[in-house]
C-alpha cells in the first residue's frame, strides 16, 4: 500500500466530538457500569466509579449523550430530580421491564460530565412528552433567572446553572420513540424546537431525529423531509446504523466465535457507514451548502447476540479485535467526512454493545475499542490533511472494502497525526508512507494487533493492549518524508511526526 499525506493541503476541522459516547438507561451500563451511588464500597466519587472514571479521562472523552436511546421517550425528568427518597420508581418497559429507581438523573448525569471533562448532551422527550415538560427540563438546566424551574433547580441543591451545549428533540420518533412518519415528526419537531430556549449565556445546539438506516434501506428520504421542512430550525440532525452480521436482525451471531467469513461481512458492513455520509450529506447538501447543519451519527457500533447465560434485554455482549477494526475503520471514515459529520457517539459506554469497558463488581477491564480510541486521539480538534492511497480492496459477498483504511491530521503545534488499520484477517500489510514537502521526526508509534477473535476477560484484562510498534524506518527524500513499515493482520496503528 501506497499512501501519500499532504501536510499542505489543510482542510475540515475533525471536532473532538466525533470521538463522542452513547449511554442509556439499558442494562448495566447506568448501574453498575458509571454509577454505583455514593454508599457503595466500589472507589467512587459523589456515585460515580472512579476506575471508570479515570479510565475515560484518558481517552479525552468529548461528548455523552443521555438518557437514551428508546428511553429518552418514556423518560420523565421530574422523576429523576429530588431527594432519592421520594424519586419515582417505575418499569423500564424497552430493556427487560426492570425496576428504575431513578436514582441516576439529572444531576447525576452532569456531575458525571463534569468528573469526565466532557460536553453533556441530553436527549428530550418528544415521544410521550410534552412541549412544556421538554421546555421546564431546559430551563431546569440552564435557567440562571428567578423562574419556577430555576428555583426548583435550587432547591434540589444546584444553585447555578449547568452548561448544555446539545440537546436532541426525540430519538428514533420513526420507531420506538413514536412510529412517526417524517413529515408528522418535521411538524412535531418545528413545535417542540421552539420552546427548547436559550437561558443567559447558554446557547443550545439543536439536534433533530434523523433516520434509522441499514444497506437495504438508507433513509434518505426521511433526511430529505427533515431538511427541507425544518432544517433552518436545527443545528444538527442525527443518524444511525448499527454493524449486524450479514443484517440478521434474529440471530446476530456470536461476539466471540465467528469465522473469517463472518469477519470480512462484519468489516464490508461497517464499511457502510462511508456510503452513508456520502448519500446523506449529498442530500444535506441541496439544502445547506454552507454545511452549517451538523450530520449527528449519534447511535454507531456493532450488535451481536448477548453473552450466554445473560439478560437478553440487557444488550451485554463481548468486544473483540473485530470490534477494534470495526472501530478503526469508522472513525477514519468519519475523520475524512468531518467537513459534515460533527458528532458520532458510540453505542454504548459500559456494558453495552460494543463498549469501551466492562465492570463485574469491584473489577473492570478495557476493551480493544477503548484501545482504538486511545490511539485515535490526537485527532481530536486537528485539522483533516490531504491524502492519496493505493490501497487494494478486499470484499464480502459483493461488499468492497479497503484492506487498509487511514485518515491523517495536524494539529496547532504542527504535529501530524497518522491512524493505518490492516483489515486483512490474515496477510500483512507493506505500507510504504510519505509525508509529502516537509521533512518530520517519527514522535511515536503504537500498535494495536492480535488475532480476530483476541480479547479481554476479567481473569486476562490485559490480553489485548498496545505495544509499541517497531520496524518503521524513516529518512528525509525529496524534500519529504519517507516512512516504511509493515502492519501485521488483523491491526491498527498510530503514528505522530513532528
């Protein structure tokens, strides 16, 4: 493979929320994965784990989106405020008609955001609530005046306002959240919008329910309604895809054991999500040319089936080197659509599909898709660069994929950021790099590999980590630079030069 980076040629910022994180009111991921409460003799801070905590810090989390996901639109904020003696309890009817105490709420939720450094984004309920609920909920939040809700605000213990940049009206209003049509949810969300208001300095970006997508069906239409009904009205508008082997929604197949074939279909589907981008910002595209409305993939990761012997509803599922290369290859794919793509939020934090960790008790282990995002991170605010790729392409019943996926970046001290992952399942991969006009010092290097199957248990948390990644040769050449390595199968890599 041949790839050629052109530090010169500067092009969109890759907002750091697109390394962003989803979590919902959904098994374990709430409860026992973020939260434990402050009683319990997990290490924690005013409730939240400390060990997950700290190991969300690390990877510079930007964004998370709460309370859902099919929850936002059965979730009523009053019940989660308060004394937690007096919290409603009620039947968390879309994920196992489990009791929710409601002892996670709002301001839980922001203390949560506030220990992980992170923008909190929260998405209102549109689906069974009421323009007045979702409007008191902004003003709860963000109101600084003498108003009701501030006063409430007050006396439930939080005397100033929170900052919230994102706030979502409904979530999946063409499903769970109230089997709308696009033009019904276009006239609910024009509605509901305009009570969702600024309060003193805050200012709300607004994110209105884009499609549900999946190869046979892309949901452009329902982009295309959005945006020409009421797309003035919105700052970003969402969508979602979620990586199902062979788009078998009844047996999904197992996290753990799989064959090369259900690898190389897992990859080609999650390759996927580049067409998305493309069919959905063209049409983004005829209405806003100057890509003023963000593209909001806030729902994205694999789905297999749960983990035998656990709650079916519960969504818990194993996360493998498959799940590192799904990851891998998506986040270059949104790294290169950045000039639209403004936020991506993987499903979901802990516990849940494919999460960055896992919690059992006392004990926590980090997946390999936490490792990707470690890699990844420098891109994180940079600048998209430039770049040419030779790369041959593998493919899965017709699907096509590259058998290795980039995305390069510079940020404002002039470091240039390079993430390679080898997609084959079992050849290497000779890569042969310039940096094109500048000659750079290789800064760093990091290597995620292992076989396809490869992951973290609780008995083995470390089984999968980076390593440094050894064998890159580098020499200044033509006023360039030129760089030689080889990626095992199965790999992602990250490099930095200054």
């Amino acid at each position: 493979m041949r790839l050629i980076v052109h530090p010169g040629v500067r092009k969109s910022l890759i907002h750091p929320e697109i390394y962003g994180h989803f979590s919902e009111h959904l098994g374990r991921c709430i409860y026992g994965g973020v939260f434990v409460g402050k009683d319990s003799p997990i290490p924690n801070v005013n409730g939240m784990r400390t060990d997950v905590v700290n190991a969300l810090k690390r990877i510079h989390l930007p964004a998370l989106r709460w309370p859902g996901g099919c929850f936002a639109d059965e979730y009523h904020w009053r019940d989660g405020v308060g004394p937690l003696s007096s919290r409603v309890k009620m039947i968390n009817s879309h994920w196992g008609g489990v009791v929710e105490d409601n002892s996670f709420g709002t301001h839980e939720f922001f203390e949560l955001c506030r220990q992980l450094g992170c923008e909190p984004y929260v998405n209102g309920n549109l689906g069974s609530g009421t323009v007045r609920e979702m409007q008191d909920w902004v003003e709860y939040i963000t109101s600084p005046d003498v108003s009701p809700m501030a006063d409430l605000r007050r006396a439930n213990g939080q005397d100033a306002p929170w900052a919230l940049k994102y706030f979502g009206v409904g979530n999946e209003n063409w499903g769970c959240g109230g089997n709308m049509t696009a033009a019904f949810y276009a006239d609910n969300y024009r509605r509901y919008q305009t009570y969702v208001r600024n309060y003193g300095d805050n200012h709300i970006y607004k994110i209105a329910c884009g499609a549900g997508t999946s190869i046979k069906n892309p949901g452009c239409d329902w982009t295309e309604t959005l945006m020409r009904e009421a797309g003035r009205m919105m700052n970003g508008l969402s969508l979602h895809y979620y990586t199902v082997p062979y788009d078998n929604w009844q047996h999904k197949g197992s996290a753990t054991e799989f064959s090369r074939a259900d690898y190389m279909d897992t990859v080609a589907r999650a390759q996927f999500m580049d067409r998305l981008c493309e069919m959905h910002g063209a049409v983004m595209d005829r209405y806003d040319p100057e890509k003023r409305v963000g593209l909001i993939v806030d729902e994205w990761g694999t789905w297999y089936d749960v983990e035998p012997g656990t709650n079916p509803s519960f969504l818990y599922q194993q996360n493998t080197m498959r799940d590192a290369m799904v990851a891998a290859l998506t986040l270059n794919i949104f790294n290169r659509h950045s000039d639209r793509v403004h936020m991506a939020n993987l499903a979901q934090l802990a516990n849940v599909l494919q999460s960055l960790v896992l919690t059992d008790g006392e004990r926590m282990l980090l997946t390999p898709t936490y490792h990707v995002f470690d890699l990844f991170k420098a891109h994180q605010g940079a600048t998209l660069l430039g770049s040419m790729s030779d790369t041959d392409e593998l493919s899965s019943d017709g699907m096509r994929f590259p058998r290795v996926s980039h995305s390069a970046s510079v940020n404002a001290e002039g470091r240039v950021h390079i993430t390679l992952c080898n997609l084959s399942p079992d050849e290497a991969a000779p890569v042969s790099l310039r940096i094109d006009g500048q000659t750079m010092a290789l800064e760093g290097a990091a290597l995620l590999t292992g076989d396809m199957h490869a992951h973290n248990t609780f008995e083995s948390p470390d089984a999968v980590r980076p390593r440094a990644l050894e064998g890159v040769s580098v020499r200044a050449a033509d006023g360039g630079t030129e760089i030689s390595l080889t990626l095992p199968p199965v790999a992602c890599a990250s490099l930095t030069f200054a």
